[in-house]
C-alpha cells in the first residue's frame, strides 16, 4: 500500500505530541511494508527509514514556477522577518494562529525558515500547503490519502479532488479541546469539513470520537477508535542517579494553556506545600497562560518551590523525567495525552484527568476529574508520602505499556485503508 500522508510535524519538527504521534505510526505503517509519502510544509531531512519519502510542500510550490502570490522568501516574506518563526498550530489558535518565538538552540527546520516559502500567519500557510497537496497528488502514485488533523485538510480534499482516492483523517486533537467554548469558527468549519469529507475518520480515543459524533455532526459508523501508544528508548539511565529520595519532585510537562489545565497544577501544588513544604514543582513548557501562572505562584507565595523551565529540547525532557518523583496531566480536555505514558517509561507515578483519552488505557494511573483540587492534592501527597503506592504503580505500569505498541495501531489502520 502506498500512503499519501499529510502532517504538520516529523521529528526534528516537533511542538508537540502531534509530530511524535505522527513519528510512530509512520515508522510502524512502513515496518509492515507499506510505502509512505509524508508530505511536510518543509523539510530538510534525509529518509529515517526504509520504504519513507519525505516531501517538502514548499519545494513543491516552488518548483510549480507560481510568480505572482508566489511564496518566495523574496514576494511575501519581510526583510525584518526572523527566520527563527514557527508556526505552531495548537497554541493561540483562539485568536487565529500566531507567531511563537523558538529558543535559539532549538534544532529548528522550520517551516518558516530562510527560503521555506511559507507566510507570515498560519492560515496563509494552511492554505497554501493546500494548494501544494493538489499538485503532489497529480504527480505522485498512491493509494490512499490520510491528513492528520484541521491544518492539512485543505490539502488533503484537494489530493482526493485531484487522484480520486479514499481519504481518511486522522484527529489527535480538536478545536474544542484546546478553546472549549470560545472556538475559533475557522478551523472548527475546517475540522467539519474534513470530517464530513472524509471516507473515514480515525479518532485516538473514545473520548474523542463522542466530541466527534457530538458536536461535529458525524455518523458514529464513520469513526474508528485508535489509541497512541510508545516510542521505545532507553530510559535516560544515565540521569536516574540525580533522583532524591528525601527532596520530591512534582512535574507537569505540556503547553501552558487552557487545555492542560495549569491552573488546577498550581492551586493543588498550594495545598501540597501546606503539608509538604519541602516538595520541588516543576512546571516544563510554554504557552499563552504562562505570564498569568507565574503572577499566581507569586501571588500564593511559593516562588522558591516552583519553577518555570519553559520550553524542553528531548534531552531536556529526558532528565526532567529521569528526576521526577510524581508526573501530574490535570487536563481539560485531552484527546489522548501522551506525556503519560512516556513519564511511566522513566518509572513516573501519574495522575491524570479523566477527561483525557489516555484514562482509557491506562488501568493502574490514579485519576482525578480536572476540576477537583483537594482530591489532586490528596493523591500527590499520598503518593509522594507512601513509597509502596507510588512503587505499586510503578510496577504496574511496567505491565501495561508493553501492550502499547504503535504496531498495533498501524495494523487498525490498515483496516480503515481497506474501508
């Protein structure tokens, strides 16, 4: 089978769960024979294994001749403009997308880079790379066409108007996750109109897929459930010595932003320190409600217990985890969540929300509704006092993500594939 894939992010580009995601299912989709042709805004990648071609949308557009509206650095680019941009679609998309700053030791192939070809907001990039998709399908062979997630439907109605061939989409997150109410009505229309497009849609979890069903409109028949799962490495062992028995460690890890839910983290961490005054809380990654969650730790004076890391490389992460007594995902609404799950590799106790997909699958996790402070702060201080609980889910743990294999995801998509 060979794959048309669209997506926004593939290691080294990653903002989030979406390029790991999208990492794990390629490599397992090509592990079972299949041919997949991801196609990115823009890379700069060699192939990071067999049976993957990795193609660059701006290149595409570019080699076209298009002259006018062209999206040559020269046409639409500012001489101001810092090529150290990138658009990142699941934050501040409430207001219509934006621009976030990346550190400048961030291994950036940006899709905005010098010559990447891609304006200066995000739905001009969404659009464009749309119009790329059209011309990819008209020259390439392939049997299927799978989009993940609003910002390459576009380009993916535009493949299946220009081949003929099934398409599926494949939604790790939805507008309503990440703004609840206050949607921006774009990229909902967007979501729907890929959905409703679509021969199939492909949801990461039950959770999810009732959202789908709900407020999207869609015949529950249309969407098949497949779960996240893991991609192995070794555990960072070589940081496992700098974790302290007697100083605790809470971390939360994930964007700042309405969905993750960092205000609850912080009014719960408040009531652990009133009883634990000597646990260390970590706060890893960046967002729009980071300003606002700084001022609150200073408000509840507890500044010198609470640290803002902002925005981890994987090293970064791998040490934070290897030094982490207790990870917490006290999420609004997560479609997945795979942060988790990558915390228990590092043999992390976890609490999450229930309204997060990976409560689903995770049987031996401790959960808590988002909104339930005192119940939060009860089971991290339980866990943080108690070695046999917190060495009981550990060990649990061990058990249940071997049985997370994006194998097994891949395998269920093959099935959506056949229709």
């Amino acid at each position: 089978m060979r794959v048309l894939m669209f997506g926004w992010e593939f290691p080294p580009v990653v903002s989030g769960g979406l390029g790991t995601a999208c990492f794990g299912i390629t490599k397992a989709l090509t592990g079972l024979g299949n041919h997949v042709l991801f196609v990115m805004p823009r890379i700069e990648l060699s192939r990071p294994f067999p049976l993957l071609t990795m193609i660059s949308a701006s290149d595409i557009l570019n080699a076209a001749g298009e002259k006018k509206g062209s999206l040559s650095q020269d046409s639409l680019l500012p001489p101001s403009f810092n090529h150290h941009l990138m658009l990142r679609p699941y934050q501040g998309t409430g207001q219509g997308g934006g621009e976030h700053p990346v550190p400048a030791d961030w291994p950036v192939e940006s899709y905005l880079a010098a010559g990447g070809g891609y304006g200066v907001d995000l739905f001009a990039e969404v659009r464009r790379y749309g119009e790329a998709g059209g011309l990819i399908a008209a020259g390439e062979t392939f049997d299927i066409i799978q989009g993940h997630d609003w910002m390459t439907v576009p380009a993916c109605v535009a493949a299946r108007r220009a081949s003929g061939k099934p398409f599926i989409l494949h939604i790790h997150s939805l507008e309503y996750d990440r703004s609840g109410a206050a949607v921006n009505e774009e990229i909902f229309k967007l979501e729907r109109l890929g959905m409703k497009t679509a021969d199939k849609v492909i949801a990461v979890s039950e959770y999810t897929k009732t959202m789908i069903t709900d407020r999207y409109g869609i015949a529950p028949e249309k969407v098949l459930v497949v779960y996240n799962a893991l991609n192995r490495r070794k555990a960072g062992k070589a940081y496992r010595v700098l974790r302290d028995g007697d100083n605790k460690v809470v971390v939360f890890m994930g964007r700042i932003t309405f969905q993750k839910g960092p205000n609850y983290f912080i009014d719960a961490a408040a009531r652990v320190l009133k009883e634990m005054p000597e646990v260390t809380f970590v706060m890893a990654g960046s967002g729009d409600m980071m300003p606002r969650m700084v001022e609150r730790v200073a408000e509840l004076k507890m500044g010198k217990r609470f640290h803002f890391t902002g925005f981890l490389q994987s090293a970064q992460v791998e040490e934070a985890f290897a030094r982490a007594d207790l990870y917490v995902m006290p999420s609004v609404s997560e479609p997945f969540g795979l942060a988790p799950l990558e915390a228990m590799m590092y043999d992390v106790p976890v609490i999450i929300s229930r309204q997060s997909g990976v409560s689903e699958v995770l049987t031996h996790a401790l959960k808590v509704d988002f909104w339930d402070v005192d119940e939060l702060a009860d089971k991290m201080i339980a866990v943080l006092k108690y070695p046999p609980l917190a060495g009981e889910l550990v060990e649990r743990a061990r058990e249940e993500l071997k049985g997370l294999r994006w194998e097994k995801a891949a395998l269920q998509i093959m099935e959506a594939y056949k229709g």
